[in-house]
C-alpha cells in the first residue's frame, strides 16, 4: 500500500518532466563482466526514458547477442548493416543507424551476430582500440555537417567479458556505468572491472571515469540486497544512484515484445524507477561538466575505490602494474580472451 502510494507521487512528479540538455554529448559505456545483472535492461530503459524526456539519445549495440536492439524493436538480422561493419570495415555510422519505432529521438546502432567474430578479426586490425571512437566522431561531425540536431546521450551496451569489444567501448566513452545486482556475489570482479578501467585511463583514455553506479533487481524485502546496497554506497557514495531499480515482471517481459519497459508499461514501478534514475543523470550531469558527482574521479580515486572493494570482498591480489600500453592492452585482453590475445601478441613482436 504504502509502495502503490509512493508510486503515484513519483508519478505525478516525474510526468511529462523534461530532462535538461548536457551542454556537450555524454558518452556512457555500460560495463559489468558479469552476465545478467542488467547492462542491457539499464541500457535500453535509461536510453528511453531519456529521449521521452525530449533528449536525442543514441544506442551503440556492442554486444554479439543483440539484446538492446532486440529491446529497442531494431532489425537486427544477419546481413543488417549493424556495429560490426563499422568496426571491422570501417563504414560510417550512419549508413547502419536505425531510429526506434517507438521512442521519437532515439537510434540505435544494432548488434548482429556477426559481431561474435569481431572479437577476434579486431586483433590484428590497426588501431583495434580506438575504431569505436573514430567512428562515433565521424558521426557526431557528419550530424552537424547535415544541420541535424546534436546528440545528447549515447550509451554503449557491452558483452559481459573485458575483450576487445570492451575495450572500445570504454576508449569511445567518458563515462563509465556499472550496474550492480543486489545478490550473492554482486562485488566479486568489480575490483578487476575497476583495475581494466584504471589501464585504460592510464594507457588509452585519460578521461574516462566511473560516474555512475546503478543498483539493479533491488528486492527490499531480503537482507542480502539491503547490505549489498549498503556496502555499495559505502564504497562509492558519490557515484550510486539514489534510485534502485526494483525486481520487476514487466521489465523482464519488455523484450519479448519488442520494447523497453519504458513503452511496455509506462505507469509499472520498473519504468519508473528508470525514469527517476534517467533524471537523477541528467540532473548531475548538469550539475557539473564532467558528469560525476563531485568533479574529482581520477586514477587515484578509482584506485582506492577499487582496493576498497578487493578488501571488502577479499579479492585475489591483481597483477603487478603494468609498463607499457601493448602490455596493459593485452593484460586486459587476457582476462576473458587469454588464448587469442596473448598468441596475436606474439604476433606483434
Ligand atoms: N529489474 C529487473 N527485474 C526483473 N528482471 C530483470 C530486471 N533487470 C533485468 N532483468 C532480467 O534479467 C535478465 C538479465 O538482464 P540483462 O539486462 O540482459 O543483463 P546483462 O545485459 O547484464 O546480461 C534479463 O532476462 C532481464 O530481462
Ligand atoms: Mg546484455
């Protein structure tokens, strides 16, 4: 009861809200190694929610499963002009983009299973970390060229692996999500997710940071997910998001459909916990110009954060620190693709 009535205040506080509009694009890779703990559901939902708020979002399926463009109703079939092209052959952006049949202002780059082999075939492809990057400029520029409206918010959904998918996805972004499911377990590997961004700052991408942390599949009546709450916010108290997004049917029923929840069921308590969290986002990242919560993630605050969480969750100690960016790339590479990398490598030398 008191849940229906909470609702219905969030309802009527939230309804018809227009978000305000970052002052540049905000570019937000979606990461966590871990399978299932909601990148793609967040993906999709806060993309959504977004653009109904009157923002131009755009989403860059980076996940050979196809998920989000599944969720978002994007064709995504093999043979559809999809990420793969642009990041293998090098095609533009816009002759792959698809605008959502239901969401006015969002587009999305899909996913195809071709992507699966992309993993691999990037390897030993030149510049294999930044081809996400260089391609998304391209067509932030060719929208402006066009007289096209900018983009607002891209988001980039990644496969549940530190590979080289990963990789270009946190090099194309400058900002880092994490969603963190409140279960057994919900920190284990977040010590190492945070040591492959830590490389990546120091190595490929000065800027990136983890600004956002998003605790989803919340089930306020176990213990279990009211401590990994609280652990999470005493780690990271800044960068976790007020808004928990509840265990919800109606966001797991969405994608069948062909839809996010955001459209599926509008009024469920799942869409708006995205929407509150879509608002929390957009309402920090206006607060201050880099998007985090009090301007001063760096290397250093990730890294205490991220011994942090190896202490709490009594973590195997990680590898010595790494010289040289061939080294950091690999070491990144190697911990979900050691066979394949470390015999391209070889090749390298
Ligand atoms: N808040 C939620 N409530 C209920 N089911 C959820 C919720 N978030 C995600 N799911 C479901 O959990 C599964 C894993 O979520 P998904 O977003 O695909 O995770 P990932 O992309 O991290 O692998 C999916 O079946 C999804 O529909
Ligand atoms: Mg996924």
């Amino acid at each position: 009861m008191a849940e229906l009535q909470l609702d219905a205040r969030r309802r009527i506080e939230l309804r018809g809200r227009r978000f305000p509009r970052p002052a540049a694009t905000r570019v937000i890779t979606v990461a966590n190694q871990k399978g299932g703990v909601g990148k793609t559901t967040t993906t999709v939902n806060l993309a959504a929610a977004l653009a109904q708020a009157g923002l131009n979002v755009l989403v860059l399926d980076n996940d050979p499963q196809g998920n989000a463009s599944t969720a978002l109703g994007i064709d995504h079939r093999a043979g559809t002009p999809s990420i793969y092209e642009v990041l293998v052959d090098g095609a533009p952006i816009e002759e792959a983009v698809q605008e959502s049949p239901d969401v006015p202002n969002l587009w999305c780059l899909p996913a195809t299973i071709d992507l699966s082999g992309a993993e691999i075939e990037l390897v030993s492809m030149v510049a294999r970390e930044t081809r996400l990057r260089n391609a998304l400029d391209r067509y932030l520029e060719w929208r402006a060229a066009q007289g096209l409206e900018p983009i607002d918010y891209v988001f980039v959904d990644c496969p549940p692996s530190l590979g080289l998918l990963t990789v270009n996805a946190f090099v194309v972004a400058r900002e880092v999500l994490i969603p963190i499911q409140c279960e057994y377990y919900a920190l284990e590997g977040l010590s190492q997710l945070l040591k492959s961004i830590q490389l990546i700052q120091a190595h490929l991408n000065p800027d990136l940071h983890v600004s956002t942390i998003l605790l989803t599949m919340y089930d306020a009546r176990t213990n279990l997910a009211q401590q990994v709450a609280e652990e999470v916010r005493t780690h990271f108290p800044d960068r976790t998001l007020r808004t928990t997004v509840p265990r919800s049917v109606r966001i797991s029923e969405a994608p069948s459909y062909g839809q996010t929840v955001m459209t599926y069921d509008a009024g469920s308590s799942g869409a708006l916990a995205y929407l509150e969290a879509a608002r929390e986002i957009a309402e920090r990242g206006a607060a201050t110009s880099d998007g985090t919560a009090d301007g001063t993630d760096g290397v250093a605050s990730a890294a205490v954060a991220a011994d942090a969480v190896s202490h709490a969750t009594e973590a195997r100690p990680h590898a010595d620190q790494h010289e040289s960016t061939a080294e950091a790339d690999s070491a990144v590479h190697q911990q979900t693709y050691g066979e394949p990398v470390m015999a391209a490598h070889q090749e390298d030398q």
